[in-house]
C-alpha cells in the first residue's frame, strides 16, 4: 500500500480531471460541491489533512478543517487562498508556477501583438469575404516599433515577458514591491512613475489587496493617448471603469486583456470599444500545461505527505514545518 493511501484530500468545487485522477489514485478522495465551511460534514472535519483546490479557501472553510495540513492551490496565482491564515494555524500553501510560464509570457506577447496590429480584427476580414468585396484590410494604427514596454511585476512570468520582449528589440522597464537584483532593465519604484516612462505597460502582478486597482486612472493618463495596457495577470489589478473610459475617450490607445475583474462577466462596454482586444482568460490554458499544473498539484501533496515538505511552497508558508 502506498504511503499515502487513506490519507483524505477534499477537493472543493471543479479541479482539473487530470489532477482528479491522480489523487483518487494516491488518497482518499473526498469532494464537496463548494469550499464552504457549513457543507463540511463531522467526517470530513475528522479526516480531511488534504485540499486540493482552484477555488476561494477562505479563513471559515479552513478552520473548518481542524487535521488540516496542507492546500494545494491549481494555479501560481494564490490570492483565492488565505494564505496569511494558513499560516498561522500551519497549514501549508502551495502552488503551480514554473510549469505554466512560458505558456503565459507567449500568450501576453500574442495578446500584445494582437491589440497593436488588429490581427483578429484583420482574420474576420478575411473570414467574412471583405478581402474580396472590399480589397485590402486598412493599415492597423498601431505597430511594436519605436515602443517602449513596462512590466508591472517582474516575477517568473515577467522575466519570461521581458527576455521575449527584448528579442524584438524593445527598450524594458519593471516596477516590483523591490529591485531585482539579476535583470538588466531599468527598474522604477512607483508604478504610475513606470507609466509615465512607457507607452505599453504589461500587468503580470497578483491579485490581492496591495495591487487592487492599482492600474487607475492616474495611471492610465500617464501611460498617455499612445499608450497600450496589457493584462495578463489579474483582472482585481485594474479599475475596470476607469480602462473603459480611457480606451472610449482616447486617453489610450488600445488595450489588450485576457482577465477580467468578474470572470467571465465580461462588461458590455469592453465589448464594444473596438480598439480591446479580449480573452476568455486562456494564458496557461493547452492540454500540455494544465496537465502539468495538475501534476504539480498532486506531486505537492505525495511530497508532503511522503517527504514532510512540499515542492512549491508559497512565500507566506515557507516556514511551515509537518
């Protein structure tokens, strides 16, 4: 018998089928139609040393769980998770970077590419015949050439942004909480004052209370009429009302944006303005990288359970011993 079975993981809500089957394979798997804490049964408070999860997992659900040892988030981004409490009941949070940041960094270059040459705008065209009823696309106003890129958040993601981003030949600026002591790029120590710095600013911050609307309208104005704003981190990170007013009244130029403030309601006024260009939220999102971040979710709770530490903690549990 496998060292981990019997020991039961709750998985709240939807998880990727992937990491489903493996966990199923390795625990004892317990699932529960949403992370709330008034749906945790007597059993599952009794057994449950395991979550598994790609949901909210507040202060309530995890105190709920009193033989809980670990959560073990699908996703880099952790904001879901309060992390800062499972801390302090020693709880383990862990996460799925790494294996998913080539795949975002290619999807902010695509999106970027596709905001400033109107390249889904130009395959529509083609598509509804006007190449042939009406000739040629028009010129798109917009072009990477002679911009200068700002990166909010120069982590594993914006690092992979920057180096892609470089290899076109453009200049690169960041704004973090700190300097990172290894990149060549210029960094600047407030964000409005990246924005005044740049005319296409690239978000890759996480979510959470320190960046909440930290793109406002300040820092929209800055950016200036050339400007393009790119979103590949967390719709939380942006004053949704404030980007829609810039991009309807010109203060921007374009926008680019693959997350939402309340996914996947996504306002009827972005969807009109014709210079956004908008995903449903797909930067990680290839059958090879989910199945990874799967993986990882998994390989993080065998870890834990068979070597007393996990493979990717995040910052605010590194401390966490089992």
């Amino acid at each position: 018998m496998s060292e981990t079975q019997g020991t039961a993981i709750l998985v709240p809500g939807r998880l990727h089928p992937h990491a489903l089957e493996r966990i199923d394979a390795e625990f004892e798997l317990l699932t529960l139609e949403q992370a709330d804490a008034t749906l945790v049964t007597e059993e599952m408070a009794a057994k449950v040393r395991g979550i598994a999860s790609m949901t909210v997992v507040d202060a309530a659900f995890i105190d709920a769980l009193p033989n809980l040892e670990i959560i073990a988030n699908f996703g880099v981004g952790y904001d879901a998770v309060d992390a800062t409490h499972a801390a302090r009941r020693g709880v383990m949070v862990t996460n799925t970077p790494d294996v998913l940041t080539d795949e975002v960094a290619d999807t902010a270059v695509g999106l970027l590419l596709n905001t400033v040459r109107e390249l889904p705008r130009a395959e529509a065209w083609l598509r509804e015949g006007r190449w042939v009823s009406e000739g040629a696309y028009p010129f798109s106003r917009g072009s990477l050439r002679g911009r200068t890129v700002g990166i909010f958040g120069m982590g594993r993601i914006g690092r992979a942004i920057a180096q892609r981003l470089a290899a076109f030949g453009l200049p690169i600026a960041y704004h973090n909480r700190r300097p990172v002591d290894d990149v060549p790029y210029a960094y600047h120590d407030t964000l409005l004052g990246l924005a005044s710095a740049v005319d296409t600013l690239i978000c890759v911050a996480p979510g959470g209370e320190e960046t909440s609307k930290a793109i406002n309208e300040a820092v929209l104005k800055a950016l200036g009429a050339n400007g393009v704003f790119v979103n590949i981190g967390r719709g939380s990170t942006v004053d949704e009302a404030a980007l829609i007013r810039a991009l309807e009244d010109g203060a921007i130029f374009a926008a680019g944006l693959d997350v939402f403030e309340d996914e996947p309601n996504v306002p009827e006024a972005l969807l009109a303005v014709e210079n956004a260009s908008l995903l449903p939220h797909v930067g990680s999102a290839s059958v090879a990288t989910r199945q990874g971040m799967a993986d990882l979710v998994a390989d993080n709770l065998v870890s834990w359970f068979v070597k007393g530490q996990p493979i990717t903690p995040v910052p605010e549990t590194a401390s966490v011993t089992r």
